[in-house]
C-alpha cells in the first residue's frame, strides 16, 4: 500500500522533532505542526505559487532563501494579490522551514557552508497534488477541491 501524504509527513515531521532541540527552529517546527501550512499565510501560499513553477521548470534546480525572495517579487510583480504584505529575508525562513519540516523541501548544505534548498524526491515523483490533497498539514486553500476553507 503506497504511503499516504499525511503518513510521509508524520514520519517527516517526527525525524525533525528527534533532531530539532532548540532555536528557532524548534519553534517552526511546533508552528507548523500546530497549524500546518496555511493557504491564508502569505508567505505560505506566495511559497507555494513559486514550488509550482519551480517543480514545472527546473524541479532538479535548488534556490538559496535569496533565490526564494527573488521569484516572491518577480511572483508578486505579475500575479498582484489582493492584499499589501511585508516581508523579509527571515520571514520566508520560517516558512521556509515550514515546507522543509513537512517533507516538501530538503536542504544541502555545501562545503563553504551554502544553504541550498530542493524539492524532495518523493514530491517530484509523486507530485504536488499527491502532497497536497487529502494531507492534513496542508490546510486552506490546499484544500479546495474538497471544499475545505476558510473564508477568513
């Protein structure tokens, strides 16, 4: 029986719990684990808009938090969203850690100490949709075809 979304992130987000012991990530860890990753966060759906391009164009590529930053205003400069936002390098960060905390990114560190992040290979295989739909940690919009949201 093939593992279902919820179960790959469960078993995700139990390997950091055993790694993660404090900081800041700590508290991402317990953010997303509480909430999930929420369509109505900006950053979260932001985030998202670009892992669909990304996993479209170049999905073997990987992007620092700078390369991440930079496709949120190339993103935003094409697609206005409704609402003014502000963020900075550290806010996308944390969401950031989010998507990695929940199996969707993984991150490479280089010998200079680079942080690079890549989607994970059970995402690119299975697909967003596959990790998305029907997985408990991805709440709001990531649910509509369910017809699960808010309208908050």
């Amino acid at each position: 029986m093939e593992l279902s979304s919820t179960d790959y992130t469960k078993t995700k987000l139990a390997t950091y719990d055993k790694i993660i012991i404090d900081g800041e990530g700590l508290d991402d860890l317990k953010r997303v684990k509480e909430f999930g990753i929420d369509s109505k966060y900006v950053l979260d759906y932001l985030l998202w808009m670009i892992f669909k391009h990304w996993i479209e164009k170049n999905p073997l590529d990987g992007k620092t938090i700078r390369d991440l930053s930079k496709d949120i205003l190339y993103w935003v400069s094409t697609n206005p969203i409704p609402c003014s936002y502000i963020y900075d390098i550290t806010s996308i960060h944390h969401h950031v850690n989010g998507y990695r905390f929940v199996g969707f990114l993984r991150l490479k560190k280089d010998a200079s100490g680079k942080k690079e992040y890549f989607i994970e290979d059970n995402v690119r295989q299975k697909g967003m949709k596959w990790f998305r739909l029907n997985n408990i940690y991805m709440k709001g919009l990531f649910q509509s075809e369910r017809g699960l949201f808010d309208l908050v």
